[in-house]
C-alpha cells in the first residue's frame, strides 16, 4: 500500500471484524428464535430489524444533533473518538443481555422483545463505529483507492462472519450434529454478550491508547441540510407507525382477528416502509436537482442513487442468509426441504450460513488485493490464487463442527472461478464490479427460485460471492467529489444500511403467506435495481467528469 498510513489502517481494521461476527451470527440466531420463544418468520426476522434498525437511528440521530448544534459532531470529536464512543454504547448493549434473558423459558415471547433491545443497543454502537471508520479508511490513502482499503477492512469483517455462524452455533447448540431442546437453555446466551462485552472494552482501550491511530479530524464548517433533515424524520415517523401497527397486531388485542387479514395489512405496511424509502429520497434527488439549498449532501445524485443502492444491497445481503435456515428446515413432506434437500436443524444449517458468510470473505480478500504496490502480473496471480486460500480458510473453520463434502467443495469452487472471471473482466474498475455482480446475483437468484436440491442451495450461497465487493464499491462511487460534505454523505450513507431492518422482514411477511422459495423473489428484485443503479452512477459520474 503505497502512501498511506498501514499502521493506522491495520488498526482501524479491527472493529470491522465485530460488525462481520455480529451480522452473520443473526442468520443462527434467528431460527434459533423462531423456535425457541415461538414465533413466527416475520417476528423472527425482527432481530435484523432491531439490529440494522439501529445504524439508521442512530446515524439520523447524530445528524440531527450536528444539524442543531451548528457543528459536525463527529468531525469535532474527530473520527478516533468516535469509534471509542460507539464501542462503549456497543458494551452496554452486550450486559444488557443479561438481565434481558434472565429466566427465561421456551414460550415467553415477551423476553424476545427484550432481546431486541438489547441488540438494538449494540446495532447503535455499530451505526457510529461505521459513520467513523469507513471514511476514514478512505482517508487513510490516496481516494481513488479508497474502495481497495474498504475492501481490505472487509475482508477481515468477512472473516467475523466466516466464523460468527459456527461459533454461535456451537455456543447455542453444543457440540450435537441434532439439536435437544429439551436441553437448550439462555445461560448460555448470557455467557456469550459479557465475553462480548470484555472483548468491546479491550478494543476500546486498545484504540485510545493507540499512538499510531490519529484523531483525523476535518475542520470543513458543517453544512446544514434542514430539507434532508425533513425528509428523514418523516422517512422515520413513516416507519415507526407502520412497524409500531404490526407490532401491536401480536398483542393478545388482535387474537380473535381473522388471520389472513391481519397477515395482508402487515405485510402491506410493511412495503409501505419499503416503498417510503424509495420515494422519499428519489423525491429528494428531482427537488434537489431544481434547487440544491437545503439539501446539503443530497444535492449530489451520486450519493442519492448511492443511498438507494445501500439500502438495497444491504438489505438482500442479509435476507438471502436471515431466510436460509428457515429453507433449509421447512419441512414440505417425506422429511424434504423447501428445495427438496434432507429437512436441516438450526445446527445443522449453521455451516450453509457460514459458507454464504464465507463467500463475502473470499470476494473481499480478492478485492483488496488492488490497495497494494505490486505489479500487473502479480496482481493477476493473486486474483486466482487468493480466493482459493480464504476458501481453504472457509473449509478448516467448519471442520470444526460440520465439515464440507467432497462434493459441496467442489461445487463452490466452481462457482468461485465464476467470481474470479468477473474480477479479471472488471479490471479493478467499481462501476463495472458492480455491473458484472448484480447482474450474476439475478441469475443466481433465478436458478435457487426455478432449481431444487444442492443446485438450487448452491444458488442462494453465491449471494455472498456475488454481494461481497459491493459496500466498498457503492460506498466509495457515493462519496466521490462531494468534498466539504463526505462526512455527511457518510452519515447518510450508514442510515441506509436500513435495508436491513426492511427487507429481511418483508421476505419473512412474505414466506409466512407465499412460502420460502416464492419470497426469494424479493432478493432478484433487489439485485435488478442494483444493475440499474451501477448504469446510472456510470452516467452520473461521467457527467460531472469524476470518470471517463
């Protein structure tokens, strides 16, 4: 890496790894849930809500405060200050834990509420490490390879959710290849958060003792945006009496309700946040486009069609694996699955998990590969040779539970040489990274949706190959040439990470009136407007001459 500060780098890289474990860990976390405070699919998928739910608040939130202070927050406590800080609102969400599943029993469906709480509390400690660490990653070196930094601390939070999936599960589940209920209890839950919250406090005192990690503040004046301000709050109160609605229906008020309906108004509302989203900050773009004053970073269409497409991306990269367990254990007679492979446990599934978590490892191992000095013919050495050694990373980590077969290793690693032509296609160039891969998310998709048995599984776990680059390359084309106003960009950018609060319920809502295979349509849908998106950044960067 050439002209930047590794040291700095090295370090700031470490909490990405807790954003990796966490968010995979989910995709273990809620099947185990469902049946564990009986649920249903939609409620299951309210731990993705609180968790990612979080990065929007809490990012609005700092805003908001910024807006009204007259002063960028976080650029005055400088970008070092604002991850300890995010660490330290992370740590009391992980001891809140504790007291939340106290005694709990299967069947108490109001502790899973407290659950949420709990991880919303971490999920805000996250939302401020991020709006902290990702640009000042970018800042750590020359901007043009800004995505390659992004890509390189992704690689190491792809390593947390390598690994996050397995351990969880053995933490949850034991060493036992089936799962016992009868014998499955919380402590363990409990035992795991404090370690968490252990871990959170050495990190945190690691990075205010770090020398080698400067303050990095910005001095720009902050922009005020009152417009987009606006159009937040009332992007939030849409969602709050949406979600607020749904969570009421569950309440014993709405017990002698005719099911289907309440099903159909839930699910409609449901969209309705969804397509409030999408409204709102498309409305904001044309608005801004006639008159810019007031809309502070928005006034730059690339950053809008950038929210939008991390809101998206997010959004389907966790839906795809937050479902999957619920694939692989629905039961559609004579002990087959959704997608007619043998019906798999929690447990048992946990290593498919992993494995599409591994897939987002393997990608950005191979996209980081461009933040460091070397020559053309090595760089092309590396982008075979790479993927295949976090794949053998992949392998040796649920060895330790339950491997993969012959055949399974086989499988994917054809699918990754599929990964490894749309790199060298690419060309390190990120508008065409995420042309190439939004558009084999769409075939992947369509052959899980219309397949069945392991070509069908394979299908769905190539969402993680295929998402893998994609933050790091919308998130660097978002925040080109908007100067004064990154760290704002920034912020917007994080509270798009919404989509996974959104989304994945939606395709819960979906699977519990439709069926799990049909609500995968979500995720083609999702992987269309992101084809859509990476040609219309390409225009909208061209005429501003940020590219050629």
């Amino acid at each position: 890496m050439k002209n930047q500060n590794n040291p700095a780098l090295f370090t700031l890289i470490t909490v990405f790894f807790f954003w990796g474990f966490f968010g995979a860990s989910n995709g273990v976390f809620i099947p185990f849930c469902k049946t564990y405070f009986q649920i249903d699919q939609f409620q299951a998928q309210l731990v993705e809500f609180a968790f990612y739910g979080a990065y929007f608040i809490g990012a609005l939130t700092l805003f908001i405060w910024s807006s009204y202070s007259k002063k960028d927050i976080l650029n005055n406590w400088g970008y070092k200050k604002g991850i300890i800080y995010g660490l330290i609102i992370s740590i009391i969400g992980a001891v809140m834990m504790y007291p939340s599943v106290n005694g709990a029993q299967q069947g108490d469906t109001e502790v899973f509420y407290y659950v949420l709480i709990a991880l919303f509390v971490i999920g805000l400690g996250f939302s401020l490490q991020q709006t902290a660490a990702n640009p000042f990653a970018v800042s750590l070196g020359d901007p043009t390879t800004g995505s390659n930094r992004l890509n390189l601390a992704g690689g190491v939070n792809s390593f947390g959710t390598a690994i996050g999936p397995i351990l969880i599960a053995f933490v949850l589940f034991g060493s036992a290849s089936e799962v016992n209920w009868d014998i499955i209890e919380l402590s363990s839950v409990q035992g795991l958060y404090i370690a968490v919250a252990v871990a959170f406090l050495l990190v945190a005192v690691f990075f205010y003792v770090s020398k080698n990690l400067p303050d990095a503040k910005n001095d720009e004046p902050f922009e005020s945006a009152h417009k987009a301000k606006t159009m937040l709050i009332f992007m939030t109160i849409i969602m709050t009496l949406c979600f607020g609605w749904i969570f009421y229906s569950y309440t014993p008020t709405f017990e002698n309700s005719p099911v289907e309906e309440l099903e159909i108004i839930r699910l409609l509302l449901t969209v309705i946040c969804l397509l409030s989203v999408f409204i709102l900050v498309f409305r904001a773009y044309f608005s801004a486009t006639k008159k810019s004053d007031g809309w502070g970073a928005l006034k730059y269409p690339q950053l809008a069609w950038g929210m939008l497409a991390i809101f998206t991306y997010v959004g389907v990269e966790v839906t795809i694996q937050s479902n999957l367990g619920e694939l692989l254990k629905a039961d559609i007679g004579k002990g087959l699955n959704a997608i007619g492979l043998p019906v798999l446990d929690e447990a048992q599934s946990a290593k498919y998990i992993a494995l599409y978590w591994g897939g987002l490892m393997i990608g950005r191992w191979t996209g980081s590969i461009g933040a460091f000095d070397i020559s053309k013919s090595l760089k092309k050495i590396l982008l075979f040779l790479t993927p295949f050694i976090a794949f053998g990373v992949v392998i040796a980590v649920n060895s330790f539970s339950n491997p993969l077969t012959i055949s399974e290793i086989g499988i994917f690693s054809m699918l990754i040489i599929i990964q490894i032509i749309g790199f060298y296609y690419a060309k390190d160039n990120a508008l065409k990274m995420m042309g190439i891969f939004s558009f084999l998310g769409v075939i992947a998709m369509l052959v899980g949706i219309f397949g069945s048995g392991q070509i069908a599984l394979f299908a769905f776990l190539t969402g993680g190959l295929f998402c893998s680059i994609m933050w790091p390359c919308i998130f660097s084309l978002s925040i080109t040439g908007l100067g004064k106003y990154t760290s704002q960009g920034s912020s917007f950018l994080v509270m798009m990470i919404l989509g996974g609060a959104i989304i994945p319920p939606l395709q819960g809502k979906l699977a519990d009136i439709f069926g799990i295979i049909t609500s995968y349509w979500i995720a083609v849908i999702c992987f269309v407007f992101l084809v859509i998106y990476a040609y219309m950044t390409k225009k909208i960067l061209a005429d501003q001459n940020l590219i050629r």
